[in-house]
C-alpha cells in the first residue's frame, strides 16, 4: 500500500491491491449495510452509514464518541453529493467534514476501481485539502486504515 501527498499539498493519495472482483470491492463502497461493516475503526465505530449511489444522490456517516479525536472532535460526521458513478470502475464524491479545519468547504474523495487478473487495484484520491493542513495530515494515515478494511472485508 502506498500513501502520498500531491499537488501542492492539495491531494492524498492511497493505492492498494485487494484480491477480489471490481465489482465486489465496488458493491462494499456502495451498500450501506457493507459499509457499516468495514468503514469504521475501533477508536471510533460507525454509528450511521447512508448512501443512495447515484449521481446527485447524497451520502453521510458518523461515529460514536471516540478517541483521539481530531481539531478537537471526537465524534465525526460528514457528508456529501455523488458527483460521478461508472460501476464498478469510478465512484467520485464531495467530502463535507466536521474534524476540517474549515468545516463547512467541501473536500472530494475519488475512488478508482481498475480490474487485473484475479486483483482489483483501488486508488483514492482525496482532493481540496490545502486549507486543511491538519485534516490532510490526518487523512494521510486514515487513508491508509480505511483501505486496509476494505482489503480485509472484499478479500
């Protein structure tokens, strides 16, 4: 797995291989009840996921109360527009997050599904996080965290 920071300080990068179809990891993204299962962290356990995967379709979730906490929020939430769909290749949304430095300026995060033999290599690009130093800095291991989840719930 690989992290990296981009453009200017602007991008989180974070790339994985997890064995298993496109259209299976797709389908964790995208399925609420998935989600729940997989995109959450024992410091702080999914309390809500919503998601209607289509463009335009909003999505949002939050945790319980946990720690440590973030520019001093312990219970996250976010929330978001879908901006782009192409199953089971491309799900692309706007990032609204309460931990931000700037709470109320939207971020994007861009998955990108490509299938290889018998591996689906994920990309996430998490987009608009210059004004957001300690977010980004955040996101630069949380990326990491979260991919490893989806590894471990798709495979």
């Amino acid at each position: 797995m690989t992290s990296q920071a981009m453009g200017e300080q602007d991008s989180v990068v974070v790339e994985i291989q997890i064995a298993a179809p496109a259209e299976r990891v797709f389908q964790a993204l995208v399925d609420e009840n998935q989600l729940m299962q997989w995109f959450t962290d024992v410091s702080h356990d999914a309390e809500l996921w919503q998601m209607d995967a289509r463009v335009g379709g909003f999505w949002r979730f939050a945790t319980k109360e946990g720690e440590p906490g973030v520019n001093g929020i312990t219970r996250f939430q976010a929330h978001g527009e879908i901006l782009e769909l192409d199953r089971p290749r491309l799900l692309v949304y706007t990032w609204i997050a309460n931990w931000h430095d700037h709470p109320d300026k939207a971020t994007t995060v861009r998955w990108e599904l490509t299938p290889g033999a018998g591996v689906t290599h994920v990309r996430v690009i998490h987009g608009g996080l210059a004004e957001q130093p300690v977010a980004r800095k955040d996101y630069s291991g949380g990326w990491i965290g979260v991919l490893a989840n989806l590894k471990k719930f798709a495979e």
